[in-house]
C-alpha cells in the first residue's frame, strides 16, 4: 500500500505517493528522473550516492524514502546557482578532482556538508571526513585538495558578503 | 650452415636445429602433436611444465633428443 | 621546439561541467521510452554439463517478457584474440556446459527490475556436476578435466622469448639468485558496474547499443560475431563510463543478452549487474606463479635473466594472453638484459576469466624484479640507486627480434628521485625504509590480436565557417581525460581555442575506429591521428593564405589564436574566419574536412614507445601488528611532453593508488571457484587516508612517435608502487615478501624470518 511523502528536494515540494519499502536514491533517481546521483554498492560501502538531506551527509540508498519525509534534500543538481556552477563544483574542475565522474556527485555533497560543519578543514580532517568515499580514479589527493580549495572560496565569498 | 633440414613430425615446418624444432613443437596444441609425442613415451603435458617451471630449456632438450632420432630429414 | 600555446599548459576537464553537476549521462543513467530490464541467470557451478533447461514457469509470470537460453541465441563464438579462431571461446549464453561459478545460462527481460529476478528463480536448469580444476599446474595435467572440449591439458596459449645465451650469461656471472613469487587476483571494482542498453530496430535489421566500455569498436566485433550480425548494422555509442581499468575491454554477457532479447521482444533492453555480479562474473586481474632467476657482476652488472611463468586463466580467453605476452615482455625491462629468456603458460581453469588489469604484466614482472634488484644489492655491497643506475634502460636500446626504445629518460628520473630523497627524507625514524623501484610502461599494442584490418586510431576534423571545429574520433574517455586531450591536440594542431572544438565521440557509426582504451594507447594513437587529420585541414588554410599574401615560397605560416600569419612577420596573416571562408569557397564549396589515421610501423612487436619513471616510497612498519604506513612517494616520470600536467598528474596519482591496493589489500580469495568476498564490504581498497603525499616531477624527453612529443601516462605507476613499498619494508626490516599483498600477518611473518636471518635493525 503506498504512502505519502512530502518533502522538499532542491528547493522544489514533492507531494507524491510511493511504495514505503523504496529506498531514497530509487525515489530520487526513478521516481523524480534525478539520475546525478549515482549507484554503485548498495550496501552503505562507497558514499557513491550520498546527498544532502537537511544539510547532513546521508547515503541515500542506506535510507528509505518515507525517512525524509517532511524534509530538505539536496542533491547535484540542487547545486547550480542557475547556470553558475557552486564553488565546490568550480573547485573541483579547477584541480581535476574527479576522472570518470561517477562518484563525484557523492564527493561534492559530503563536501557541502563537511564545510557547513567544518568551514577551514585541514587535509588530515578532509580525509577523515571523506573517507568512506570510494574513488577508483583520482588516488583521493586532488580531491582533497578541491574541497580546501572550496573552502577558501567560500570562506572568500562569506567575507564579501559581510562587506556588502 | 646444416646439410639437412629436420621436419616436423607432424606438420610442415622445417628447421636446421632440433631445439628450434622443439620450440615450435610445444607450441603447437593439437591433437595430431600431442599423439605423437605419446608414441615416444613422452607427454605433452609433462614438457611443458618442465619447460614453464624449471630453469632452462628442459622441455625443449627433452624433446629435441627425441626429434633429433625421429624427426624426418630434408635436404637443406 | 616552439612554444605551445595549448600543449603542457594545465587544462580543465573538457567533461568537467557536466561531471560536477551530475549531467554527465552514463549507460547507468540511460532510459529509453518502452523498455524492458533484463537479468541473467547464472550458473551456481564451476563445472557442469547442462541436461535441460525449463523456462516455462518464469515465462508465466506477469511482467515478464521474454526468457531465452542459449539455443534461443544465434550461438556465434566470440573472442578479443580474433586472430586465432579457437581462442574465439565465449558464447552469448552457456550453450551446453557452464565453466565457472557465474557463467550465464539464461536471460529475462520484463518490466521491472524486480521481475526480472524473481523470473530467475522461476527457470529450472538441470546440471550433471562435471569435476572442476582450480589450478593451473593441475589443469594441464593429462587427467584434468577438459575445460573447454577442443582445447586439451587445458591450455589457453604459451610463450617463448629468448635472446642472446642465457646459461651463458648465467656462467660468466659473479652472483646468482633464483626467486618466486606467486601472485593473487585483483578486481577491477569500477565504481559503474557493467550495464547496456540495446535497441533493435525489427524494421531494418539494425541494432544500437549504449554500453559501459573501454571500446565501442571491440564490442562493435563482439556483437557481430556472436550475435551472426553485420559489423554496420550495428552500431555501438559510448556514454560516460564510470571506470575501467581493464575489466570492460570484452565483450560481455550484458550487452549480447539485452541485444538478443530486445530482438525477441521489439523493445529496448537493459541489463545492469549488481554489485556481487561485478566482483564474481566479470573479470579480474591475472593471477601467476612465478620463477626468476638474475645473474649479475659483482659491480652489479646484469649479465642473464630467466623468466618462468603460468598464470591463472580463469575460464575464458578474453584478453589474458596479452598479459601472459606482456609479462614476458615487461619481465626483460627497465633495465639492459644482454641474455634473456621467458617461457610462460595460460591456463585454463574453472574461474571468472582473467583479463587486461591496468598496467597487465608490468606490475607482476616489476615487483619480481624490483625485489631481485634490492636484494641483489644488499648481497653485493652496492647502493640500491647505484645498481639501479647502473643498468638502466637508455634511448635507442634494441632488445632483439622484440621491441626497440626510443626516447628514455630514465637515467634522469633515477638523479631526480635520489636528489629529492637525499633532500626531503632525511633521518629515517624507527622502522622507516625507503624503497626504489623503477618503472616502464607502453604507448599502446602493435601486436594485431583483434585482427582488423582497420588502422589503429582514425580521426576526421570538419572546421566549419566560422572557425568552429567538430572533431570525429572513436577514442574512449574513461576517466583518463581522453577527451580532453583529444581537443587539446586537436586545438594547438589548428590554432584555435579549445572552445571552438566540439567532441564527437565514441560511436561506431560516425566515427573512424579506433581500438579503444587500453594499454595507454589514446594520446599516442588516437592523438597522432587527431593531429593528423587537424594537419590535414591546417595545409589547406595556409595554401590559401601563401596564395592571398602571395609570399616567397621559403616563408612559413603559422596557424595560432585563431590566425594565419606569417612566422617572421605575425602581423602579416588573416582571421582564421576569412581563410575559412576562401579555402571553401575555392573547393566548390565542399566542406573543410581532414581525416587523419595512425597505426605503429617499424617499432618492434610490442608498443611504438615507452614511458619510464623511478619512485621512492617511504615506509613505516609497526613491527608488532605488521600494519605499513605508506608515508610519502616521490615519483620521477617521462611522459615525453605531458599534453595536460593537471590529467598527468591525475593518472600518475591514480595509478599509484591502484598499485597501493595491488600490493596492500585488494585481494579475492577463491574457495573452489567461488569467490569469497564479493562486497565492498570485504574486498578491502585504499581508502583517502591511506594515500600519502606525492610528490612528482615531469622530465621531459619529446619522443618524435607521439603526438606532440608525447608518450603515456596512465599506467606507468601503479607497477613501481607495490614494489617501492614492498622494497622499503625489506630496506626497514629485511623482510622478504614474495607474493601479494603485503597485508600484516604476511609482513609481521616475513619480518620474523628475517630477524631469524640476522639482526633486527639492518
């Protein structure tokens, strides 16, 4: 029997009605056609599918969809500002953080939640946040390199703001 | 250079020296090969795994004593 | 050489927008309106005869749409090693007996996912259990059990190689040492599991296939030859891919079975594999066995070196004689070896098939030697950077009847890294040591096992009116930044920026072929045929600007920012967009098109260059629990020109973190043919705070066979990097450790033999 799930996925009300057993990443990527995050384990092993969900790291197929009802998810596509590319996404491509690009969307949203937490994270602190993440690609340094690149934008983007 | 040429026993090929023989013979995985070598008391098997597993050239000397009896001469 | 104004500058991702905001579409991703989703049922047996198969209960189940087996395909055999038609040993589905636990025997499609599996269950497969073998040296025995019916001992292919006199060479030596070193499997485990779409279009005859693949051509010939089809009606479209690593070269169950089931239901069909279906039946690193043996001066001088090696191949061909050639091959390098020999074996056994694994064959021969090389060393009284230095591989080296090389820059790489170690590591703490390796690595494969009569790597550019390019080539991105260095070539080659370039790629039917991604062939092949092409175009537009200027004939043009000028006089030149317009305009108006091709000739029988590099690892080792700590790596590396420093970084880092899970932790324990840990859960990978800190530095050789300059850079380190390790464990502990991987219990074992030997501090 379906139930319904209200909840808000990058800034847009779903008001829809699902099978209570689907996970979060089968609701998000087949129900809502949100294919930027990916599958690879299932099993809660490689972070691959990790999205937002009230600004928090979660790995969407360890959750099941009714879980976030009445909540705020944010997946990759959530991320733009328009047709602008957030500076996580702008560090990433500026340091080659990602090669064949199907755990990067996983990668960028840790990363937006970690600087949330942890706006200055050094390397050891970024490699302890990151670690269950699963790259087969990179060797995991540029990455690391990205997100304290994003930090310092960020932290750059907050300190104009302040002056505004 | 050699008077006579060696024939394989069973293909076409022909060398000057028994062991060059002998290299193109485990190299050929049919049964027409690996039959002959049983009419000599020898196997196929047992060759290579000398020739894959111990130093030297123990599967080629083996079987190059044997083509050197055996095989068929062709002038050169 | 000139001044490049795109070539060796740090470029972005050509990819990297749509990669980041997850619009990168990947086989995974894909839809098509009306389709079905396919599942295989797979053999729970490593060796069985098949009796009957009964499809009929899971044909009755709603949602299910077609149930086929093996007489319901076209029953074609299909192989990578085409050449040799009885390697051709794959069929679409099992067709009367299954070889390894996970061999497909039947197939559904129906509406859902879930439909599909539950289908499964519904198909009743009788078996006659047959005995299986694991073994190699078991499986060539007379008595085995004949894996595949028409192949007796078992025996998938060997290989000889030897130059000079060996025994010789072992005779005149002042010191001898024979080693062996057994090797386990590793997983490729890319992060997108395999998975492909098919379409059959009933009213033509035509199939399209959208497949997670190193090679839209090879699975172009695989389709073909198993499905009984011709080449060009089908046509294969590479999407994004996430990962390869060598495990998506074949041909595999997935598309060949969405193909023939989109056939029998008019409708697409994908198949995707589950994690478990990804570790247990796709295809893993080459196991071997294998016997060295080195015979060197006492100044540490080689002087012969022997070579003994069977390795585990699994229950299919696919591409494992190339490493079994390989290995024979990358056994004989980096270093001068005036006597060799090789003798190696494939076996068949009753396994998931081994195949090409990044860097196939360069790592297993570099870890045997590496350790010789330190061990050597140590027993001599000689440095490990000196020996190393010693025998070091130079330009212009002919192994005979083999392979030439061409440019080298190895000696360079070795002053590098000892320079930076001497520098940076200085005062080892406890149980530190630090590990030399040395490394080489292929452009590319000339051997034409695929045998096509194609040139290796084809390109076309078409420059439209306006300057804007679109370039046509077949070469696949998966994660090595092909594409990107594809534009790149193509940019500096025309003179235009990069954002002029729009990429066409990988899609059998509008794209020249080229061989796919494997053995670090792009940038050499496909670049050279790029550059090519680009030439082809670029000759044209400066015919027409000599024309307009009317210049003295011994007056070069160059093609730079978008302009043709004069090479002593730049100001003297015209906009790229007027030439264009003219040198169409005086062809009757026939589009601006350059094709371009590229196959190595002359260059030996194995690649038409090499890559080479030195790496040090330092190491720390917890002498109680055998835990290493892999601290920093400093790498040294000739790459001839980097074509993009940031990708060359990427690739050298990612393939040290390879060979770091090769040598550290990547392991599939098999028990009777079953795999033993399918699951991210237990197949241990490096993680990101495993990684040390790299350091690495280009040096720059510019050999004249690649594209400007260029050679590879994607293999090359992982080989280095378990032996650099594996070699500072030794430097630290005298540890001796002959096998992968150096998990703890190993080292801890390792290190108290060694302290039996001699004391516990070296």
């Amino acid at each position: 029997m379906k139930k319904q799930l209200k909840f808000v996925v990058n800034g847009n009300p779903y008001d829809i009605w699902i099978e209570p057993r689907l996970l979060l990443v089968q609701v998000l990527r087949d129900e809502l056609g949100l294919k930027g995050t990916h599958r690879a384990c299932d099993e809660g092993c490689c972070c691959v599918c990790t999205v937002n969900i009230d600004g928090k790291a979660v790995k969407s197929c360890s959750v099941l969809a009714m879980q976030a009802n009445g909540k705020e998810v944010t997946t990759i596509e959530g991320m733009k500002n328009g047709a602008e590319l957030h500076p996580i996404q702008q560090a990433f491509v500026d340091n080659w953080a990602f090669q064949c690009g199907f755990c990067t969307s996983g990668q960028i949203m840790a990363s937006n939640a970690l600087l949330k937490e942890n706006p200055t994270p050094t390397r050891e602190e970024v490699q302890h946040a990151m670690d269950g993440h699963l790259c087969r690609c990179t060797g995991y340094n540029m990455i690391n390199e990205a997100i304290r690149d994003a930090a310092g934008r960020l932290q750059a983007q907050k300190a104009q703001e302040k002056t505004k | 250079m050699a008077d006579t040429n060696y024939r394989c026993p069973c293909c076409r090929k022909i060398s000057p020296d028994p062991h060059d023989l002998a290299r193109h013979y485990l190299g050929q995985t049919d049964t027409k090969h690996k039959e002959w070598l049983k009419t000599k008391g020898h196997s196929y098997a047992q060759l290579i795994t000398w020739q894959v597993t111990e130093f030297g050239n123990k599967g080629y000397d083996a079987l190059a004593e044997v083509l050197e009896k055996e095989a068929p001469r062709v002038e050169a | 050489m000139s001044e490049y104004s795109i070539i060796g500058k740090p470029t972005k991702n050509v990819d990297g927008p749509a990669k980041v905001s997850g619009e990168a579409v990947y086989t995974f991703d894909m839809t098509l309106p009306n389709m079905l989703y396919g599942k295989l049922l797979r053999s729970p047996y490593p060796h069985a005869r098949i009796i009957s198969i009964d499809t009929s209960e899971a044909e009755k189940l709603q949602g299910v749409k077609a149930v086929i087996t093996g007489k319901d395909t076209p029953g074609g055999r299909y192989g990578l090693w085409r050449r040799f038609p009885e390697l051709c040993d794959q069929t679409t589905l099992a067709m009367d007996k299954v070889r390894f636990i996970g061999d497909a025997v039947a197939a559904v499609a129906a509406v859902s996912t879930e439909i599909a599996e539950q289908a499964l269950d519904f198909i009743n497969v009788e078996y006659e259990l047959l005995p299986a073998v694991f073994e190699p040296l078991e499986a060539i025995k007379d008595d085995a059990p004949l894996i595949h019916d028409d192949c007796s001992n078992n025996i998938n292919i060997t290989r000889h190689v030897e130059w000079g006199d060996v025994d010789e060479g072992f005779k005149n030596s002042d010191y001898v040492r024979e080693d062996r070193f057994i090797y386990g499997n590793q997983a490729t485990a890319s992060t997108e599991v395999h998975n492909s779409l098919a379409s059959y279009e009933k009213s033509t005859g035509r199939l399209t296939v959208w497949s997670s693949t190193q090679s839209p051509y090879y699975l172009q010939l695989g389709l073909s030859d198993a499905l009984k089809m011709r080449e060009g009606d089908i046509r294969v479209i590479k999407p994004h891919v996430g990962g390869g690593f060598g495990g998506k070269n074949s041909t595999m169950p997935d598309s060949l079975n969405a193909a023939v089931l989109s056939m029998k239901t008019g409708r697409p069909v994908k198949i995707v594999y589950n994690r478990e279906e990804e570790f247990t039946c796709t295809e893993r690193r080459t196991a071997m066995n294998m016997a060295v043996k080195l015979g060197l001066k006492k100044d540490g001088t080689i002087m012969a070196r022997e070579v003994k090696l069977i390795t585990d191949g699994g229950a299919y061909t696919a591409l494992g004689p190339t490493a079994l050639y390989l290995t024979g091959t990358y056994a004989s390098l980096p270093y001068k070896i005036p006597n060799y020999r090789y003798d190696g074996l494939r076996a068949y056994t009753n396994k998931m098939w081994a195949t090409s694994v990044r860097s196939f064959g360069a790592t297993e021969a570099g870890f045997a030697f590496e350790a010789q090389m330190d061990r050597a060393a140590h027993d001599l009284g000689i440095d490990p950077i000196e020996i190393r230095r010693k025998n070091a591989m130079t330009p212009g080296y002919e192994a005979p009847g083999q392979y030439s090389v061409g440019s080298c820059g190895l000696s360079e790489c070795i002053d590098k890294v000892e320079k930076r170690v001497k520098e940076k590591w200085t005062g080892l703490a406890e149980d530190e040591g630090v590990g030399y390796a040395c490394f080489d690595y292929q452009c590319g494969g000339i051997f034409n096992w695929i045998d096509t009569p194609y040139a290796f790597s084809g390109a076309m550019v078409k420059v439209n009116i306006d300057g804007t390019v679109d370039l046509f080539t077949q070469a696949s991105d998966i994660g090595q930044g092909t594409n990107t260095v594809s534009v790149m070539i193509c940019a500096e080659e025309l003179g235009v920026g990069i954002e002029d370039i729009r990429l066409h790629p990988a899609d059998t039917a509008t794209t020249p072929v080229d061989l796919g991604a494997w053995a670090s062939r792009e940038t050499m092949m496909n670049g050279n045929a790029i550059k090519e092409a680009a030439a082809e175009v670029k000759k044209i537009l400066i015919r027409v600007a000599r024309l307009k200027l009317a210049e003295n004939i011994v007056y070069d043009f160059e093609a730079k920012n978008k302009r043709i000028y004069l090479a002593i006089r730049p100001e003297r030149g015209f906009s790229y967009y007027d030439i264009v317009k003219d040198a169409i305009k005086e062809n009757d108006g026939q589009a601006l098109i350059g094709i371009g091709h590229y196959t190595p000739h002359r260059k030996g029988m194995v690649t038409p260059a090499w890559a080479f590099g030195c790496m040090a690892s330092r190491v720390k080792v917890d002498r109680e629990i055998g835990h290493v700590k892999v601290k920093e790596i400093i790498v040294a590396h000739d790459c001839g020109q980097p074509i993009n420093p940031l990708g060359v970084r990427g690739q050298v880092e990612g393939s040290i973190h390879l060979g770091m899970g090769w040598g550290l932790c990547e392991e599939q324990p098999n028990d009777n043919g079953m795999i033993l840990n399918p699951s991210f859960a237990d197949y241990k990978v490096v993680r990101t705070r495993d990684m040390p800190q790299i350091e690495l530095h280009e040096v720059l050789t510019y050999d004249p066979e690649g594209p400007f300059g260029a050679k590879e850079s994607a293999e090359g380190a992982v080989a280095p990097t378990p032996a650099s390790i594996a070699n500072a464990i030794y430097q630290a502990t005298g540890a001796e450790i002959n096998s992968n991987t150096l998990k703890p219990e190993k080292v801890l074992n390792a290190i108290r033999e060694a302290e039996k030997k001699k004391p516990a501090k070296r």
